[in-house]
C-alpha cells in the first residue's frame, strides 16, 4: 500500500471541510481533502447564511459569487404562519434584521448582508474557491482508518470507486466529516448529548407559488393545519428559489411511525399546505434526517481536529448549520498555517477548543431551545395532537373571534411570535462571538455591559476576543470596512491618527519575526479616513492606541494609547499571541 504525505488531512468536504481547504490552500498550507460522497451536496440542505459567514466568504473573496447565486436579504423577511398558502394568514414576524426595528442593527453592524443561498449552490462555490487556490480534492474517496502518534496523524484511506486503499501520513488531520464522523469515532472524541430527538423529512419540489409569496417574500412559510398530527405543524416551506423551487420540511416523531416517502403521499401533503390544486408539483429528491443535541466536549485530541457537525449537531432552527462549520475552519486554517510555518508554537492550536467549543455549546443550545419554543405557537393556535379538522377549524375561528377568549389567544400568540426572535432575528448569537482564549491577551478590563439581551443584540466592542468591529471608511474615494484592513491569512495592527511609532515598531518586528503584519492607519483624516466618524465611536481607544487583528478578524491585543515603548508592547503582546 503507498503512502501519500501531507501537512494537513481534511477529511470531509462539506461546509467545515471545504471551507478549510480553500483557506488552508489560500494559505499557502501543503493540505489534501479526501471525501466519502461523489460530489459536493446533492440537495439543498441548509441555506440561511448569516454576516458572519459571509464576511468569511468576503475574506475568502468569493462574496459577490455567493451574492450573485444566492436569495438576497431583501426577499428573505416574511416569515409567515398559515393553514395553507391559499388559506388563512395566522401571524407574520419580520426575521433576519428585516423588520422596521433591527434593519438598522444589522446593516450598521457588517459590510456584508445576510442570504438565503442553498447547501447544494453554495458548495460548489467554495469548491471553486479552494481550487483556484490549488487545494486538492478527492472525491469518492474516504477515510477508513485513522490513528495517531507525537508525530503524525496516519490514515488509511479507500477510493471507493476502484476499492483501492492507500495510507495517508499528515502533520495534522481535520475531522470534518459531519454528523457520524469517523474521525471522532475511531479517536474516542469525548462526545456529549442526545441524538434521535425528532426527525424530519425534506421533500424537495418545484411549485410555482409566485402569486401566494411574491407579495408577502420570505424563507420559510409556516403550515399549520388543523388535524395534523405533525409536530411542529403540519410542514414548513424553505424557499429555494423564489418562488418557484422549495424544500417542504415536515418533522415528525418516530415513535408515531415513519412517514410514507411514495411520490403520491408527499405530492398530497404538498398540495393540502398550498391549498390550490392548480398548482403543479414537481418531486425532485425526498430525504429524512434525525434532530440530535450533541457536542464535543474537546475539538482537540493530539493532532487531530474536529470541525462542523462532526463537533456539534443540532436542529436547523437558528440556521446555524452550515454557518457554524465555516466559522470553525475560519478560526482553525489561520492557525495551522502560522504553526507550520514555524510562525507560532503548537500551543497556538490549543486556542481552538478554547475559543470554539464555547461557540458551540452555545449553539447547539440555543438551537435547540428554539425548537422548544416553536411548541407556544401551535398551543396558541389550538392545535392538539388527536384533534379532528372541525375542532382545529373552531379553534381558528375563535382566534379571530371578537370575544374575550379570541382576544386572550391573540395575545397568547402574539408573545409566542415575539418569542421566535431568539430564532430568527437573534443577531447576538451570529454576530456576537467573543473569544477567550491563549490567543487573546486580555487588557484587564471587562466587557462592556450589554445594552440588550445579549442573544438578540450584537454589541460592537474592541475588548480582547471579540470581533473586530465593522465601521465602513473612505480610502482615495472607495468605501471600505475596517474588516477588509485585516484578515486575508495575516496579523493586522490598526492605529490611529498618531500611529507613526506603532508603525515603525510593526515593520521591525514583522521583519525580525519574518511574519507578515500588516498597518493601518484609521482615524480622521487617515490613510482610512473616518469620514463618517463611525469608527471613532466605537473603537474603545485613543488616537494613538492600537489594535492587533488575527487573521479571523478577532482582536488580540489593544493598547488603549501609546505606551512607552511601543515595540516592546508590542512584542510582549506578539510573543503572547503566537507563543
Ligand atoms: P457535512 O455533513 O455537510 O459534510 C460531511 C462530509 O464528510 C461529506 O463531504 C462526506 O462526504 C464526508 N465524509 C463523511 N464520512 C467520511 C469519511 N469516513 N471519509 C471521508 N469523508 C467522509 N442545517 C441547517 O442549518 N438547516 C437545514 O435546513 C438543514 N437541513 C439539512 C437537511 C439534510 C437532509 C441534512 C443531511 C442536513 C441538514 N442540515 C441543515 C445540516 C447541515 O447540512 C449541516 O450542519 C452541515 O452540512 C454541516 O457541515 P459539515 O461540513 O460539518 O458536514
């Protein structure tokens, strides 16, 4: 059996796994992705793409691809509850910083906006990313064997067309190989929670629903039913493309049974939650998958790193998925390369589980939470398992009945509505990701105080381990956002308008270290010149402070003003981050 070497394995070619690739290739990083499917994903999956995951993308320079394929934020807003398309409206919520109230927070708070682009589009879109940076890729080919040493991850991998096995010797390996990952089942990664916890079925069709959507434009249209026996209605419709290709998720409990998967029976079950039987329906692939609650209490073992579902598995509420996963190779790829590079010790990688197990935890509790908290809408409705369609319908009609009862209920519902903002427009949670870590070297200061709920709101801060604020800039008549000064693989130093010492201590040390630090000047009249004054109000430092950026746009360092020696402050700190 040959053996192939490598710098780092990926085993896995999802979202975590090609988005690592594309990163670690962009990097420079000697890497090979080996994969178990034929191709990229074959049905359209996950699909909410929050700023984060953009602004990664934009890192990556593949944003306006992803916007050009994908459904953009302005037809992304209504989410709508009703008995059918056709039928009647029961609420409305304005979701992903569209409504009156939140649009302001969302387009102040990153250059890029979010979108609804499906897995099954936007795989390919990385795909290509990472091979015109020169990744290799391979395809039907999958990982059966993995174990490791001090010195070396080794795997004995199978080309599944041909059966032909040979081993793979690599520096590092990462498990990105989703929900059943090998690679954390044969490294006995202590895994945490429960899986099986539900299950839903995804119906992937063609309808043309223009007339019912276009008017009212969303993501999902809620289908509640009376007399269904589903839980959590009786179907949800995903916009794939508007408004004419969907994805009909319907969940159900297996121990009622498992749904009939036959054309005729998910054709009827479409056509009841339109609820107009002009409408053609086209079945294109119908699948199940399970809901699970499960996490790693370690995305480390050794040499080897565990990224997306293979780390943690939750339901699609939140839409935190595929986001999730690209977040996890963000932070991972930059760190890999400045080891192997000798630019960082080994103990930079440590800061992964450090920073993104918490992540993590968080959300695939949070997920799961707001699975839970869908449960008060159909109380409010009415809706009870066993029920008969007449007695669902009475409880419609009382909904909307001017008696003291239907008054009671729509308040009831409309607390339960409000209560999907911790799903749908819970900006915190996408945006708000704070990082402690060895990464990160704190300046002793805490936080600011939150102004909101912290899950709902985002709160821009330039403390140690947070994300590098957004702030857009004017530099020789183009706009550009502070984000852009940093990330690209390197260390970035932002200074302000009495920068000249922090500049000069940045270029000898990035010479003595042979990194690459870039500066930037930003502030009033700078090189990027803060015309607007947004990033004076919230850069949380003096004219002559500075702040470190790692490569994933997180802070890892700030010096509040000029200290008396810059270089060495910036060398303690420099030293601290790459250790
Ligand atoms: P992902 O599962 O995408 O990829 C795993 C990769 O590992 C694949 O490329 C596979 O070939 C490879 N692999 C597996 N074993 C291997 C081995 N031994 N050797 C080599 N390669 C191996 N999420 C969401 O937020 N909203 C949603 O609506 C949905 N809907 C949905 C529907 C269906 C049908 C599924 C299956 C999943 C979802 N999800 C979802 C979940 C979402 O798709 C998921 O979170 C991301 O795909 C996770 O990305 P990963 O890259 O981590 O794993």
């Amino acid at each position: 059996m040959h053996t192939i070497e490598t710098d780092v394995l990926v085993v896995g070619a999802g979202p975590a796994g090609l988005t690592a690739a594309a990163f670690l290739a962009k990097h420079g990083v000697d890497a090979l992705t080996v994969t178990r499917y034929s191709g990229t994903a074959n049905s359209p999956r996950a699909h909410i793409t929050n700023q984060r995951t953009i602004e990664v993308f934009r890192d990556l320079g593949i944003e306006d691809r992803i916007r050009g394929a994908a459904v953009p934020n302005e037809l992304m807003g209504n989410n709508v509850w009703a008995t059918s398309f056709a039928g009647q409206e029961l609420a409305r919520l304005k979701t992903w910083g569209s409504g009156t109230h939140r649009h302001a927070d969302y387009t102040a708070a990153s250059p890029s906006a979010m979108c609804n682009i499906p897995q099954h589009i936007l795989e390919p879109l990385i795909l290509e990313a990472a091979k015109e940076y020169g990744a290799q890729v391979r395809f039907s080919t999958e990982v059966v064997e993995i174990t490791q040493d001090a010195d070396h991850v080794r795997a004995v991998v199978r080309e599944r067309t041909t059966g032909t096995e040979y081993r793979v010797r690599a520096k590092y390996a990462i498990g990105a190989d989703g929900g059943r990952s090998t690679v954390a089942k044969q490294l006995e990664f202590p895994l945490r929670g429960e899986m099986g916890l539900g299950a839903a079925m995804n119906i992937w069709l063609e309808a043309d629903l223009t007339q019912y959507t276009a008017y009212r434009p969303g993501t999902l249209y809620w289908m509640a039913q009376p007399g269904n026996d589903y839980w959590v209605g009786s179907g949800t419709w995903i916009c794939v493309k508007p408004w004419t290709e969907w994805v009909l998720l319907c969940m159900y409990n297996p121990e009622d049974g498992e749904p009939d998967t036959s054309e005729a029976s998910v054709i009827e079950r479409a056509r009841a939650t339109i609820g107009d039987d002009s409408i053609d329906i086209r079945i294109k692939a119908v699948s199940k998958w399970q809901i699970n609650h499960v996490i790693a209490d370690t995305y480390q073992k050794g040499r080897v790193f565990l990224a997306g579902d293979a780390a943690h598995r939750h339901p699609p509420a939140n839409g935190l998925g595929t986001n999730t996963s690209v977040q996890d190779a963000f932070n991972l790829a930059w760190k890999l390369a400045f080891v192997l590079r000798g630019h960082a010790s080994p103990h930079l990688l440590d800061s992964y589980t450090q920073e993104r197990q918490p992540v993590g935890q968080q959300v695939v509790d949070r997920a799961m939470t707001s699975v839970r908290d869908m449960l008060p809408i159909s109380e409010a409705l009415g809706f009870r398992p066993g029920q008969s369609t007449e007695e669902g319908w009475d409880t419609v009609h009382e909904l909307f009945s001017d008696t003291d009862a239907g008054r009671r209920r729509r308040t009831e519902l409309d607390a339960a509505v409000q209560l999907q903002n911790y799903q749908f427009n819970a900006h915190g949670v996408e945006l708000g990701q704070r990082y402690r870590s060895a990464a990160v070297v704190d300046d002793g200061t805490p936080f600011p105080d939150p102004v909101g709920d912290p899950e709902l709101y985002y709160q821009p801060t330039t403390h140690p381990g947070a994300r590098l604020p957004h702030a857009w800039l004017e530099h020789h008549t183009r706009q550009v956002s502070t984000l852009d000064l940093t990330g690209h693989g390197r260390l970035s130093l932002l200074v302000g308008e009495g920068g000249q010492p922090w500049r000069d201590a940045a270029d000898k040390l990035a010479s003595e270290l042979g990194i690459d630090l870039s500066v930037a000047s930003v502030g009033v009249g700078c090189e990027y010149n803060d015309v607007l004054r947004e990033w004076t109000a919230v850069r949380e430092i003096g004219d002559a402070g500075a702040l470190l950026v790692r490569p994933d746009h997180h802070i890892a360092w700030r010096a509040a003003d000029l200290p008396e020696i810059p270089l060495e402050a910036l060398r303690t700190a420099l030293s601290s981050v790459l250790h």
